[in-house]
C-alpha cells in the first residue's frame, strides 16, 4: 500500500511540474543564443537534466520552426491576428507580439521572452475602453497605441497601431498638426485596396471623423507617426475592413496611465529602533 502511495505522490509531482510550462513547448526549452543568422528551431529538442524549467527559448525575427507556429496559434486564438501559418517569425507576427506585450503590460519588444511566455501562458483579459460602447465598435487607445475590434461584445481583433505624432507638418501644399482627435464617432467611407494621396498611400482605408480614419501601411513604428491616421499592419487591414461595417462606432480614448504600485513608507524592519 504504502508503495501504490509513493508512485501516485511522483506522477502527481511531475504533473504539476508539466502543467506550469507554458503551451506546446518541450519540458526542458533553452533560451537560444544570438546569433546574427536565423534559427531554426529543433522540432524535437534534446532533453537535458541540468536545464532550469524556468529558461524558455527566446524567439526573434527570423527564427522558424514549429515552436514559432505555435506561438502564431496562439496569438491568432487570442485575437491578435498573425497573418498566416508560416512557420517563420516575420514582420507580421513582430506586429502582433508587439500589440500582444503592449495589452499586457509588457514593452514592446521583437524578441519573444520569458515574461512573453508568461504571458501568453496565462493572458490579460482584454478590458473595453469604454462602458457604454455597442457590442460591435471599435476602440482606439492612444496611450498604448492599439486598436481593438469589438464583434457581438467580444474583443475579435487587437492590433498594433501607429497615430498621429502631435507635429506641425507640410508636405505636397497640405499643412497642419497631426492630431488623432479623442471622441466619439462612426465609421462612414470606404475605400477598398491601395489609395493613394498627397499624405501617402493607405491600403484599404474606414474613415471615421472627415478626413481620418484606419489603414493599412508599410510603416507602421512603435511610436506615433502618422498626420492623424490611424496606420495599422498590412495584414490587418483587410480583415479590419471586413468586419467593420459602415455606422459602427468608433471610440478614440487616451486612458491614464495605471497607477504605480503603492510602495510601504515604513522603514525596514532592520532599521527600526
């Protein structure tokens, strides 16, 4: 009897060992060196009893392999569209792991981390921006410069997106001060693939407020750089477009910040008299 306990008590260990790694990857993942060519990664790593559980394997452009298909998997599953099933870590899946860390709390980085893994493991909930929008609308977030397509109450789409970056500017006899405006609106004309005006190109483009609205671009940074636009990743405009029917609601916010952790202002306890 007392050996039946002992072999339930070790495979009830190792299943709580397993559970705490996050989805799809091998028991014993190791964090991948720099390296100035692509990876790619082993679809059967070599187990190894010195490797930490904790030491995840750092993903970057231009890595492939199944373990970057998995990760696009997730993302898609999440809402955070990657663009296709390729098994290479490429400029639209850097768009939505950026969109991915900016919407929990993470900075945007290239580079799929142990903090990434975490979270992609056990996810933000994605919160509205605000309480009394449609079920279906729009929410644009100007402080963390994302995009999130709400469909029947649930967030179907979240994007990296690139606003207007506050500058006076002149170009081709249009000038002005690139401001994406904070309100409410509604989306109200379309146009479909590439269209091209005196500001620049924009691929498939909703309009919202005049003359500013959402589309598609070649550059889409991790700061504001638009004239007022809203520039989101090529491979997101065409879905966006699809799913956003004219009359939906359009909410432009710039939320506060969070608060910072509120620190004790007692003095340690090996200080104390």
């Amino acid at each position: 009897m007392q050996r039946i306990v002992k072999c339930l008590l070790i495979a009830n260990t190792a299943l709580a060992l397993t559970s705490c790694l996050p989805f799809g990857i091998a028991n014993t993942g190791v964090a991948s060196p720099r390296r100035s060519e692509p990876a790619v990664a082993d679809d059967h790593p070599p187990r190894s009893e010195h490797t930490p559980l904790s030491r995840f394997p750092v993903l970057r452009p231009g890595d492939r392999g199944t373990q970057v298909q998995e990760i696009k998997k997730r993302l898609d599953r999440l809402g955070f569209n990657t663009g296709s099933s390729s098994q290479e870590y490429n400029p639209a899946l850097r768009a939505a792991v950026w969109a991915f860390q900016k919407a929990n709390g993470l900075p945007a980085d290239d580079e799929i981390d142990p903090s990434t893994w975490k979270a992609l493991a056990h996810p933000a909930r994605v919160r509205p921006l605000v309480s009394y929008g449609e079920p279906t609308r729009v929410e644009i977030d100007l402080r963390r410069q994302l995009l999130t397509a709400w469909r029947d109450g649930k967030p179907a789409l979240v994007t990296h997106i690139s606003t207007g970056n506050d500058k006076h500017y002149c170009k081709n006899g249009h000038c002005g001060v690139a401001v994406t405006p904070i309100g409410d609106f509604r989306a109200w004309w379309r146009t479909t693939g590439w269209t091209h005006g005196p500001l620049g190109d924009q691929f498939y483009t909703i309009y919202f407020n005049g003359g500013i609205g959402f589309h598609g671009s070649e550059r889409v940074p991790l700061h504001p750089a638009s004239h007022g636009c809203i520039r989101v990743p090529l491979h997101n405009a065409k879905p966006l477009f699809d799913m956003i029917p004219t009359g939906t609601p359009v909410y432009v916010r710039r939320p506060a910040p969070p608060e910072p952790p509120k620190q004790d202002a007692a003095r340690p306890k090996a200080l104390r008299d």
